[in-house]
C-alpha cells in the first residue's frame, strides 16, 4: 500500500470518529428557573456515563452556581450549534417560554433555541418550569391560583408543541431518557416527531414520552 493510499485510509478513519463522536454532542441551555434542576442535574451524570459530551450555556444568575455542579465547560460566546447533535433544556422558565411561543428572540438563549428550530435540531425540554401541574410547583405551592392564568401557561407548551423541534420530558421521562440505552415503557402518550425530514431518532430519543398532562 503506498503513502497516499495509507494517508487516505487515515484520514477516513479520523473522519468517520469524528463523525461518530458528534453524534453524542450537545448543548445544555439553562433557563432561570431552578423548577425540576436538581432531578435534571442528577440525570445528566448518565449521559456523560453513555458517552455524551456538553458545552452549556446558562441566564446570568444561574452560571456561577451550574460552572461549579458541572463537569462540562461553558460554551464560549457566541455560543453556536455547529457541534451540537441535540439540545437539551433541563431547565426552561416560564419567560423564555412566552418568548419563544411568540417567536421572539432577543435575548441569547431565545436566540439559539430559535437557530435549533429554524436548523432542525432537536430539542428536549423539562417543562417543569412552565407546566402548572409540575411536581415541584406543587410541592412549592406554586400553582397558579386562577384557571386563566394556569391556560396561559398551558397555551405557551401547546404554542411551542405547534412550532415543531420541541420534545418535552416530565420528571420521570427526563430520568427515563437520561438513561439513554434504554427505552422505558411508555406510560403516557407518545409525542409524534417533529422532524420527518430528519434521520429516524437513536433509541434513547425514541423513548422521549410525555409527562402528567399540564
């Protein structure tokens, strides 16, 4: 075999490792609601077990407390998703819900969920942070005392459902897909995919379910 050919072999290897480990790349935005973050936390460590690796990026207040709870690094602004297979979102506020069920994008994290959807990542949110009925709201004593403003809530995941990209995740289905081998049984409706276009999802994404209804 001769040294072009050798080159040309070493390359390819290189390339399809490459290829290989983007696949289990992403990016963690962090919202500023600490609803449902320490369960999403603790889940986060079996991916890293499963191989993934993360950059994350975080609202101001939250960044020091997370760049002391992860091991991963912070993305460097501008913060892009040029290696990012998947984006994940442990913790989504209620603000930036609203934000982006209306299409606004005018801050950084409004900005590169919004380049996801436009760029057919997938997206896995906790919605513990907009969901009225989400366990922790209910353990806070944080459910909206009128139905009106439980609708709104409501009407921002059904807005953002509508938009496509989105795949959402209750407690227990974040815990379920951070296992991600594994395809826990469904106990909920299944959330239809949002991207036909795109390469059939790996297991771990097919075991993405719906949580208690909000």
């Amino acid at each position: 075999m001769d040294l072009d050919r050798i080159l040309i072999d070493l390359l390819s290897d290189r390339i399809v490792a490459e290829l290989a480990a983007r696949r289990r790349r992403g990016l963690l935005v962090f919202a500023a609601t600490d609803l449902g973050l320490d369960a999403a936390l603790a889940s986060l460590a079996t991916l890293a077990r499963a191989g993934w690796r993360f950059e994350w990026t975080a609202e101001a207040a939250l960044r020091e407390d997370l760049a002391a709870r992860l091991d991963w690094p912070e993305a460097a602004a501008p913060v892009t998703l040029s290696r990012a297979a998947l984006v994940l979102v442990p913790a989504l506020s209620l603000s930036l819900a609203a934000k982006l069920a209306l299409g606004i994008a005018d801050d950084p994290l409004s900005q590169i969920l919004t380049e996801a959807l436009d760029r057919g990542r997938r997206i896995v949110a906790a919605r513990d942070g907009v969901c009225p009925a989400a366990r922790d709201r209910l353990a806070r004593g944080l459910v909206p005392a009128t139905e009106a403003r439980r609708a709104l809530m409501r009407e921002h995941l059904q807005a953002l459902a509508a938009q496509g990209g989105w795949n959402w995740a209750g407690p227990r289905r974040w815990r379920g897909w951070s296992r991600a081998q594994g395809r826990p049984r469904p106990r909920c409706r299944k959330v239809a995919s949002s991207v036909p276009s795109k390469p059939a999802p790996s297991p771990a994404l097919r075991s993405i379910w719906a949580g208690p209804s909000c």
